[in-house]
C-alpha cells in the first residue's frame, strides 16, 4: 500500500533501516528507543531430546542461509534475526520482558 501511496509509512521498530525499504526512518532515528521485530520461532515439546533439537537446529540454520530464504526475506520486509537454541530463548525472555513493560506502561497490565 506505501508503494502506490495510499498510506505513508512513517517509521519501522526494526533496530536499523530495512534493506527493502531504505528510505524510512526507524522509531530510534526519531528519538524513540522502542525496536521490535516481527518474528517467528520454532519450539518443541518439553523433553524432546537435545540430538533431535540440534537436528532441527542444523536443517533450519542450513534453510536460512540459502540465497533462497534471502529472496522471501527480502521480498516481506523481514530482517536478518535468526536466533537458535539457547540464543532462541534468551531472546524470548528479553521480549517477555519488553513487552510486560510496555504493557504495564499503556495500562493493560497491572
């Protein structure tokens, strides 16, 4: 819709400008600290075996570095995030975080 300009996008939460879209401004170039990333995960059952986890981990890391996964990476806005395993979850628990305070902050939680 920005691009045939029936609405104007006036700045991106990604931490810094989007290859596809270069032209605007992240929230911090305003002034704003707020960064958030649409993101998307894989998770498995509790107690699924660390060999099967690090299976997963391998196929998925391999999918990611593919000029093809580039190409739909590029094509919906996406950044380059990928995060596995333990990495994985160190970064859920920072949005927990962030989110929770921001919740609270707009009074949705107490």
């Amino acid at each position: 819709m920005s691009k045939s300009g029936q609405v104007r996008v006036l700045a991106v939460t990604a931490p810094k400008r989007l290859e596809a879209a270069p032209d605007i401004p992240t929230l911090t170039e305003y002034g704003n600290d707020t960064v958030f990333a649409n993101w998307r995960g894989f998770f498995a059952a509790p107690g699924t075996e660390q060999a099967k986890i690090d299976e997963w981990n391998k196929v998925l890391s391999k999918m990611y570095n593919t000029d093809e996964w580039q190409v739909v990476r590029d094509r919906n806005g996406w950044i380059d995030n990928y995060k596995a395993d333990k990495d994985f979850y160190t970064f859920l628990e920072d949005q927990e975080k962030q989110m929770g305070s921001l919740m609270k902050e707009l009074g949705f939680l107490k």
